[in-house]
C-alpha cells in the first residue's frame, strides 16, 4: 500500500513508517505543501529500481554508441524499419 504523509509527519514518525515499510512492505509517499517530493521504499524495491536504472544507462549508451556514425534520418529509418517488421510478425 501506498501511503501520503507530510514531511512533518515523517519527521514526528519515523521510526513507525519504517517499521510498516520493512515488515508490511507499504511504501510513504512525502509531501511538502501538499506536493509529492521523495517516498520511503522497501529496500528491495529500492534496489529493483536502481538496477533497472543502471540497465537502462547501460542500454542507452549501447545504442549511442552503435548509432554513433549515422544522421538522425538513417537511425529513424532504420527504427522504423524494425518497427515494421515486429508488426508483421
């Protein structure tokens, strides 16, 4: 479960939000001025997350490199052409 506290209410409680976040598996999202800033995660999902990322950078910077040699319109070309086939299939 997803659950919104103020930053305040963080503060007064946190030893209680973490225990709900390691044993319930809840998440907080903080507010300040009633507008989302960070959130409280388990730390698998934390991890999840930070793996995701970094496979992420890793991917983009394959392609950066792969593309590297070629204008905007040949890889446009080339995405559009994959695109293509995969619809086909």
């Amino acid at each position: 479960m997803i659950r919104e506290a103020p930053a305040m209410t963080v503060r007064n409680n946190l030893g209680e939000l973490l225990n709900e976040i390691q044993y319930r598996g809840d998440s907080v999202m903080i507010t300040k001025s009633g507008k989302p800033i960070a959130a409280l995660i388990d730390i698998e999902l934390f991890e999840r997350l930070r793996r995701l990322d970094e496979n992420f950078n890793q991917l983009r910077t394959n392609f950066s490199d792969a593309f590297s040699g070629m204008s905007d319109t040949e890889v446009e070309e080339l995405m559009n052409e994959a695109v293509d086939k995969t619809r086909h299939q």
